[in-house]
C-alpha cells in the first residue's frame, strides 16, 4: 500500500478540476499512514471536510478511516482511549468554533495525563478572518489557537501551505516525546484544499521518534548506591511505568521490596501480587499509607508519577515528600513537585530499570529485610498469594477471596448479598465475572473512587492479556473530565476489537454523554457500558454532606437506562442484586457484535472512600 494517495485516484476524485491531484490533506493523512494510525476520531463539517475526502481515499486503499463521534469531546476522548490501548498517536478532529471548543475538554484532559495526541481543527479560509465569517475562530474571532495554548504541547496555525509539512511533523513527533501529550494544529480551509505538488515518498519519522535513553551513568550509579545501603525499600507505582512494568516488577522481585501505586498506575500490578500492598493517595487503602510511615521503611521510589494532590495524598508529607524519597520520572516538570527529595532521576524509565537489573545480578545483592508483618496494620490474608500468574480456570476460584495485605474499607460490604447491590460487592463481581483480559474505564465521580478501591484486578500475563502501554484499570484523574470513560472505552475497543471493555460509569456522566455508546453500536463493539444509577450526582451528594456543606444541586431524575439503551441500539440488562448477575451470560455479552448496557441500581447511601477529597477541598478553605 502506497503512503500516499494514489495519482489515478485522486484524478478521478477531482474530475471538476484535473489539475488538482494532490492537496495538503492527503500529505496530513500520509505522514498519519506511515506512523501507523488507523483511525481519526471526529465530527465532520463544512471546514474540515477537505480532510474527511483524503481520509475517503485512504480508505479505498486499505489506509486510515474517520470515526464519527457524537460530539467533539466524546472524538477526544476515543483518540485518549485508542492511544492509551495500542501506544500509537490519537488523532482527532474538528470544525472551526464550536466544534473546536467542544474539542478542548477531551484535549485538556490528554494534557493533564500525558496522552499523546494530535488535534487537527479546521480555521475559515484566510481571506475571511476578520471579516465576521461563520464559525470565524482566527485571532479576530473566537481565537480557537489561543484557547489551545494552555492545554496542549505545541500548538500553531497554518497559514501557507509551504509551512503545513514541517509544522506536522513537529507536531507529530512533539506529542510523542516526553513529556508526551497533545499537538494541535489549526488549519484553515484553503490550506487544507489547496493544491500541493505530488510526493511519491514522504520523510521518515522513525528516527525522529526514536526515545531517548537518558538517564547518565553516573544517575544510575547514585541510585544503585542508594538502593544498596537501604535495609526497607517501597515502590510506589505510578501511570508512567506502563513500558517499564515488567522490569520493575522484577526489580521489586529481586530485592524484595514492597510494592504500592498511585490511583492511575493501579491496573499495571494485580491486586493479588504477592508483594502488592494498596494504592496511595485518592481512594486508596490504609494498608498503604501505614507502610509509607512506617519507621522501618528507609527508601521510597516514586516512579512515573507526578506525585499531583491525588498521587501523593494531598501532599502528605509525613508518607511520601520527606527526604525519604527518591523520584524517578521522564518528565522534569514532575520532579519539581519534590524539591524535598534526596534524589531525582530523570529519564526513559525503561533503560533506568534494564541498567539497575543489571547492576543487581552483577552483585548478586538481594534485600532480605521487610517491614515486619506483625507490625503493619492490615486485614488478615483470606487467600495464600500465589507466585505464578494464575490460568484462566483458576480465576473465578481465586477471586472469592479478597486480597492479601489490602485493608479494605467496609470489607463485609465487599461479600454482602443485598438489594440494592453494595456499590463495593459491585466491584467484586465485575472482577470475578469478565474474563481475565478485560480492559476497565472508571468515570469521574463514585465509580472511579469505588474502582480504585474495590476493584482488583487479577495478573493480566495471562495469555499475553496486558498491553505494553497501560494497565488493566484505568482512570483519567488528572482533569477528572465526566464522561471520559465512555468515549474512550470506544477507543479502546476500536483500536483493539476483540477484548472485553467495561466502562464503569454514574447516571450522570451517561446523561452527560450516553450518546457516544451509538458509536459502539455503528462499530458493532462489544463494550459493557456498566451504569450506577443512583439518581444523583453521587459525589457530589457524599461530599456536600462530608464537607458540612449544603445539600443542593446532585439530584438526578429517574430514568430508565435500559430502555434508552434499547433505544439507542444497545442490549441492555438491570442489576438489582449480586444474584441478577448469574441471569447474565457474560461470555456472550462479550462476544456480541455490539454494546451491552448493565442499569445497576446501588445503594445510594453508601459512601465513597473520598475522605482525602475532602482532605484537600478543607485545606484549600483553610
């Protein structure tokens, strides 16, 4: 297949104009070929429709093809899920004014959490800026590019077709080098449909994108040193290890050290990893915070983790910013969060780890010394910690029990078999149930809170089950942008059709946004959109009465989700109690040309473990 659109083709594309046979889009939609991008996510229009015709004719030669989201947020968020899945860019894209501000929300999100992206929004055609144009968004508008400065990488207009090329690549590979996130480009119509002369090859941008392997000898000298002459080390896990997960984990493994994460690297160590001892920070387990003060613990590595208030428990300084610390992360603007650190590593995580492997079976030295057991406040273990992956005929065994070393919060509610169902006994059945290679999405609000804590996740080298990039559950929690599972659920599930995806999300965000499951329908995806319905904004109800506040503005309507599901497409089940779960074939469900929406009515009274929230809410009054 040619990177480039095919002179023929194009010839009969333009029969209105033989002498066009090659526009600016087609050079955007080849270099997006050659980097291996399969699909664009977006709502077309007038102004960006010169991009869906390239896209059009890619497609007839096996190339890229549009995805047409419901809105413009719900396009970024997919672009967020498809990258975080399969490690290659997401692009989206949208028409000049209001589409590109619908745009914004899903691309700030990216920013905040490190997703590379490109966002390619169309302009009015430059003879018209100025001059009152509809949907104008140059400078003398609505000034769309100034809107994307704040939350993007790189971010430029394009305002002759000689700068397209270079400004592309530079926005390509910026959004792929750390610190990675989101590249936008503003294209006026013109540009995008002007006339470029025919490129039979285009610049490779393999070397470009090569990562570089930083850290120094020298860093990583002073890190073994210090890991050497520590007796008690703790890991504590964030999202930027998904390269790294392997080795760090054998590292771990080698020297014995406890294992924690933060809420967004959670999915990357199973719940039941022999030396997995809870998440840090938002919703997390007390478990965790009592092994970060403990006294005995000497050394804690903060790895890819940008140690933000709901990472480090709103800055808690007696359990992790101390001079306890050593942060390791590729991004430098992370390490100046911890000024207090002994240390800071900056670098590609992944070469850090292969060098300290190195360097401890060079010396064979081995940390025998743990945190006494007896010492550390912890449930007692129900299940004896197994130290190979287990297969997929001993899951639904092994998930009876809950974890070992997790003090779990309201644990019986973790095994309670009444209606309406424990938003906590939830979780345990969605662990148990979905096979071991499920993706989950947790939304914004109650449902991210009870997944961090509640949702454990077995160890995903079952049949090669997790992906290189990310973990198994995962959360957007740098922006907390309602809806974000759904869209990017979508994502995932169209950039790796044949897995299991559950988004786990509230009857508000569904409201918010439930339309992007339509998408899923059109893509025949067999995505399980899980809805706790509550009939409120159910954080925002828990916080108000936590916070002493006033009990306003979180009430929801009833509805009946199962019949706009229906409506919308999708098959659709209700969930009143643990026992309606064995109603349901969940093979199927996840085997089916299309979505399943699971209405499951909670307790509304149960509180979500969100006192660190509040934590922070107080301390911003105070």
């Amino acid at each position: 297949m040619s990177i480039v659109a095919d002179h023929n083709e194009l010839s009969q594309d333009n029969k209105q104009d033989s002498e066009v046979q090659f526009q600016a889009a087609d050079l955007i939609v080849g270099y997006l070929e050659q980097i291996g991008v399969e699909y664009v996510f977006g709502v077309p229009g007038g102004a960006i429709e010169p991009l869906y015709n390239a896209m059009a004719r890619s497609q007839r030669r096996g190339g890229l093809r549009p995805i047409v989201a419901r809105h413009e947020s719900g396009a970024a968020f997919m672009a967020d899920g498809y990258t975080r899945e399969t490690g290659k860019l997401g692009v989206c894209c949208a028409i000049p004014g209001p589409g590109a501000t619908n745009l914004i929300t899903g691309v700030a999100s990216a920013y905040v959490d490190n997703i590379p992206m490109l966002a390619i929004t169309a302009q009015t055609s430059l003879h018209t800026f100025g001059r009152g144009a509809a949907q104008d968004s140059s400078c003398s508008g609505v000034n769309t590019l100034g809107m994307f400065e704040h939350c993007t990488r790189y971010n430029t207009l394009v305002s002759h077709i000689e700068q397209l090329e270079v400004k592309l690549i530079a926005a390509i590979t910026t959004a792929l080098q750390a610190p990675r996130g989101p590249a936008h480009l503003s294209i006026p119509l013109d540009i995008l449909r002007g006339p470029m002369p025919y490129k039979d090859t285009l610049f490779p941008l393999d070397k470009l994108l090569h990562q570089l392997s930083l850290p120094t000898e020298e860093a990583v000298d002073a890190l073994y040193q210090s890991i050497s002459n520590a007796h008690n080390i703790v890991l504590l896990i964030g999202s930027g290890c998904g390269e790294a997960i392997g080795l760090i984990l054998a590292f771990a493994r080698l020297i014995n050290a406890s294992i924690l994460t933060t809420a967004p690297g959670k999915g990357l160590v199973s719940s039941y990893h022999p030396q997995f001892k809870g998440v840090f920070g938002f919703a997390g387990h007390q478990s965790a915070y009592d092994l970060l003060t403990h006294p005995s613990v000497d050394l804690v590595l903060a790895i890819g983790t940008g140690l933000g208030e709901l990472e480090s428990s709103c800055w808690d300084e007696k359990a992790v910013l101390n001079e306890r610390l050593i942060h390791i992360d590729s991004i430098v603007e992370h390490l100046v969060r911890s000024p207090m650190a002994r240390m800071h590593v900056c670098g590609r995580i992944f070469t850090l780890f292969e060098q300290l492997l190195k360097r401890c079976h060079n010396t064979q030295r081995v940390n025998t010394s743990t945190v006494p057991q007896e010492e550390i406040k912890h449930d007692k273990p129900t299940y004896i910690e197994r130290r190979r992956a287990p297969s997929l005929e001993e899951q639904s065994t092994i998930v009876e029990f809950m974890p070992q070393h997790l003090s779990l919060e309201d644990k019986k509610k973790y095994l309670d078999d009444s209606t309406p169902i424990k938003p906590q006994r939830l979780m345990r059945e969605l662990s148990r149930r979905f096979p071991v290679n499920t993706r989950y999405f947790a939304d914004s609000g109650n449902s991210f809170a009870w997944a961090i804590h509640f949702l454990d996740v077995l160890d995903r080298r079952v049949a090669g089950a997790r992906p290189a990039t990310c973990g198994m559950v995962r959360f957007a929690l740098g922006a907390g942008a309602m809806t974000w599972a759904i869209g990017a659920a979508v994502g995932t599930a169209i950039g790796r059709r044949g897995v299991p995806v559950v988004c786990i999300t509230g009857d508000g965000s569904f409201l918010m946004s439930g339309q992007e499951i339509t998408v899923a329908v059109s893509e025949q995806l067999p995505v399980i959109f899980v809805v706790l319905n509550d009939s409120a904004l159910g954080m925002v109800k828990h916080g108000q009465r936590l916070a002493g506040a006033e009990q306003v503005g979180f009430k929801l309507p009833v509805v009946d989700f199962c019949m706009l599901g229906r409506a919308l497409g999708a098959e659709a089940h209700v969930i009143y109690s643990p026992k309606d779960f064995e109603k349901l074939d969940i093979k199927a469900l996840c085997n089916r040309n299309g979505p399943t929406l699971l209405e499951v009515y909670v307790d509304p009274e149960e509180v979500p473990p969100m006192g660190m929230r509040i934590k922070g809410l107080n301390a911003a009054i105070n």
